[in-house]
C-alpha cells in the first residue's frame, strides 16, 4: 500500500506544526493537515501569515485556498518549475527517507509511529546551524523570550 505524507513547516524556526499520513492522494490529505495546523495553534495562527506550497492540484483546489483564507492564512506558491522555492521541505523530505525507512513497516500503524518518532527528533533533538545550533523547538522558545 502507497502512503503519502502531508506537513507544514514553520518557515522560521523550520519546526514541523503539522502533518498527515494517509493510504489517498485525495483532497482529504491536505484537509486533515491543515484541520491539524488549526487543532495545534488554537486558533492563534498569525493572521495572514504565509502557507507556502508549490503549484499541485490540490494547493490551486478552490477549496483548499477557501480553507486557508478561512484559517486567516495568505497562500503563496511556487513559480511553475522553480524547485528553489521548496528547498526547505525538499530539505527535511531528503532527511525524513534518510531517518525513516518507511518500506521496512509491515504495518500503517507501525510507519505512523516512525514518522512521529522522527518529527519529535527533528524537532526537539536534531539541532541545526542555521538556527544558531539550537533545535526548532528550542529557537521557537528564544524567539518568544526575544
């Protein structure tokens, strides 16, 4: 079975906020991220803050930008074939199939618990240079104190 996974990444502390994992390339994936994007922020999203993505069909989906206007976010896209401009999620996508070897899982239930435990390590353990060698979580923590 295909798994296809779905997150938003803080474009400044390159936190992971949300995900999804599921067995469809549906709209419903990109739904149940950005459910999971409001669930985790409260409802305190920065109001019109950017929810970048690239040009796929579900991101130009009427629906999909109706939610994110919704969510008090402003949607910002990729120029057609400009892979520069996801070079941050290509980033952590290279390093999760680094981490994650999802085709060892025998199960949905046993890749969903890699995935957390890796997304907790790139969050909370994996400290990075471009952060003043702190962790997402811990750079979030010094950019609230600043």
């Amino acid at each position: 079975t295909k798994v296809y996974f779905s997150c938003v990444k803080d474009g400044t502390t390159r936190e992971i906020v949300a995900h999804y994992l599921s067995t469809s390339l549906g709209m419903s994936i990109v739904y149940k991220t950005l459910q999971r994007l409001k669930d985790v922020s409260d409802g305190n999203l920065l109001p019109g803050a950017l929810l970048h993505s690239d040009q796929g069909f579900h991101y130009t989906h009427p629906v999909y930008q109706k939610r994110v206007k919704k969510l008090g976010l402003t949607q910002s896209m990729s120029r057609r074939g400009n892979c520069l401009d996801n070079a941050s999620m290509e980033s952590f996508f290279g390093l999760f199939k680094d981490h994650v070897q999802a085709k060892a899982c025998r199960t949905l239930f046993e890749l969903k618990s890699k995935v957390e435990d890796f997304i907790d390590y790139y969050n909370s353990d994996r400290y990075q240079w471009g952060l003043k060698r702190m962790t997402p979580e811990q750079y979030r923590g010094h950019l609230l104190a600043a």
